[in-house]
C-alpha cells in the first residue's frame, strides 16, 4: 500500500512540474509578444455624404413594340418577287413577297368566261320571262349558275390576293434569307415586322408585397452603356397575382425611345416611398459577405495610442447605386469617416492610420512653405 502511495505522489508531482513548465512558456510567449508594437494598418477614408434619395426597387423587364408581328405565308408556292430587304423600313400595303399565281390567273380567266357566260344566260331569261316565254324556274337556274360562277372568280381573287404578302403597318422588317425560285411551305415565317413608332412598352412583374404601383406613376429605365435612366409612365397592371411565382405584371410606355431596341432586357427602378434623406459612401468602401454588408467606421483612438483611429466593422443596409457611389439605406450618418481603398485590410479594433488625410496635411504644410 505504502508503495501505491508513493507512486501516486511521484505521478503528481510530475505532473506539476509539467504543468507549471508550460504554464512557464506561455507566459514567456505573451511577454514577447507584447514587446511589440500592436499593429498599425493604413488606408484611406472619406466623410460619408448625404443627399435625397427615394428608396425603389429593381427588377429586370422586357422592351414590347406595340406593334410587332411574324408575317408567315398562309399558302404554300414558288416566290416570284422580293420586295424588300432585310431590315427595310416598309410601308403599310407594300408588297413584301409574291408567290407564283400562274396557274390561279388561268384558272381565274376561265371562270371570268364563265361568269359572262352564265351572266348572258340570265339576261336572256329575265327578257323571256317578262315576255312570258320561259317559266320562272328556268331563271332561278340561271341565276344559281350565274351566282356560283361569281363566286368562283372571288375564290380565286382570294387565293392570289392571299399569295401576294403586303406589310399590314408602318415597320421594320427582321433579317431574311428569301430569293426568287425559293419555294415557301404553308404556314413558313418570312420576317418579324416590328411597328415604327415613338413608343414602346416596358413589361416587368413586382412581388405582390411591391406591387403598390400606381397606374400613371413614373418610373426608370436603365440600359446597359446609356448615360441617364429614360423616364417611363405606368400604363396598366395586371389584375390578379400569379398564382405560380406570386407576382404581378405590369406594362410602362415610354416615349422618343430611340435608346431602346425592341426585345432587349432593361432594368427599371420603380420608388416604392417618399423622397428621404440618405447616406452615400463610394463602392470601394464597403465589405460583402455571407452575413451582408458592411463598413469599417473610423472612430477616434484613445490617448496614448500610437494612431489616430480605429476601425469599428458596421453592419449597414444597401440602396441602388449612384455611378460609383452606393446609398447607405441604414446602419452609417452623414459625416462619419468610412475606410475605402484598403479597407479590406482591416478587422474590428484595429489601429489605422489615414493616409489620405496624411497626404492632404503635407500638401497644405508644402504650400505654406512655398
């Protein structure tokens, strides 16, 4: 038992030892790690500023021509003339493809022939009976055979009108690939006509939560490379939800929109409150990641420190964006001084040094000398 004892005495006394020589090391490593001088990281800021801002929403939309069709062949045949080219301004009634009618125009001049024929038979039963030598059936007979000829040199009027393609509006054809000698199937697309006009539809669909538009409200389109947002008025809204994605369409017209090309996809900005005041800060300085956005605030250091700021990480909430400069929606004031170019350098509590104030102090210090 007595040798139990004095194993268990000795396993804690190593232990101890081990324990206070670790304890030892750490310690020694904090101590050398605190002769050095915390770190001091440099970027440049700016004073978040202030101005007007209606918050809105953004959604993607589609440019609709109000006039636009696909003009395809109703009858099959062989193309005789093209009257125009792709990406031609065509104007309404002008003939835009003609198919072969050679055999319609002989069918057409028999039944012509017919028609006369049938049209003398009936005059010549008309004059009989008032004279009182033929009876009143015979001129019904000839006036069915006279109608029924009428008839089918209509039918055939309608076959070559029907071969002959005309541009129903004002437009601008599509590109095509047509020649003569080219046969077309019944039913084969020619060109899109796309009306020409000064104004076009813009459709796009809001979350039913949004969708507090306003028929006659004003709202932007944005276009890829375009300078200024082209203003567009609510013209209609659809009235129901879509039972599927839970949204609602809605349709803007725009005016003199020779920005815009018809089929294009645009993104328009649509206000959803009142104009309020709003803070700006330019892109570089702010921080995305899984959890948002975010800011680094540069708030005065306490005395002694070896810089002049701190950097505090700020959570803020985002509104569209200004050229290069992001509206702050929530989370930073005006006149705060944000972090941008090396912002992504620092962590929350870290010394920083603002060199672009430094730069700006040097160059007031050389002016004055000068």
């Amino acid at each position: 038992m007595r040798s139990w004892l004095i194993v268990i005495v000795a396993c804690l006394a190593v232990a101890g030892g081990l324990g206070y020589w670790k304890y030892s090391q750490i310690r020694a490593a904090m101590a050398f790690a605190a002769s050095f001088p915390e770190q001091i990281i440099a970027v440049e800021s700016v004073l978040a500023s202030e101005e007007s801002w209606h918050p809105s929403t953004s959604v993607t939309a589609e440019v609709i021509p109000p006039r636009s069709v696909n003009l395809s062949s109703e009858l099959a045949g062989t193309i005789t003339a093209v009257g125009f080219a792709p990406g031609d301004r065509v104007r309404a009634g002008q003939i835009l493809v003609m198919l072969d009618t050679s055999e319609e125009q002989a069918q057409l001049a028999a039944a012509r022939a017919d028609a006369e024929i049938a049209r003398l038979e009936l005059t010549r039963n008309q004059k009989l009976i008032r004279s009182g030598a033929a009876a009143q059936e015979a001129r019904d007979q000839a006036k069915a055979r006279h109608d029924a000829a009428v008839a089918q040199v209509n039918r055939l009027l309608a076959v070559i009108e029907k071969k002959t393609l005309r541009a129903p509006f004002d437009a601008t054809t599509g590109l095509h690939e047509l020649d003569v000698g080219q046969y077309l199937d019944k039913g084969a697309v020619i060109t899109r006509l796309i009306g020409i006009g000064e104004t076009l539809w813009v459709d796009f669909t809001l979350p039913q939560q949004q969708a507090q538009v306003q028929i006659g409200q004003t709202v932007s389109v944005l276009t890829p490379g375009a300078p200024e947002p082209v203003p567009a008025r609510v013209i209609a809204r659809d009235a129901f939800v879509n039972e599927r994605s839970r949204n609602v369409s809605v349709r803007a017209l725009v005016e003199n929109a020779d920005s815009l090309l018809p089929g294009s996809l645009v993104t328009v900005e649509v206000p959803m409150a009142a104009e309020r005041p709003a803070t700006l800060v330019p892109i570089t300085a702010v921080r995305r990641n899984s959890f948002g956005a975010s800011v680094f605030v540069l708030v005065p250091s306490e005395e002694g420190a070896r810089a002049p700021y701190r950097a505090e990480m700020r959570s803020v909430r985002l509104g569209p964006q200004r050229g290069g400069m992001l509206i702050i929606a929530d989370g930073l004031k005006p006149g705060e001084r944000v972090a941008t170019d090396g912002a992504f350098k620092l962590r929350d509590g870290v010394l920083v040094n603002d060199v672009s104030l430094n730069a700006s102090t040097v160059g007031q210090l050389g002016g004055a000398g000068g």
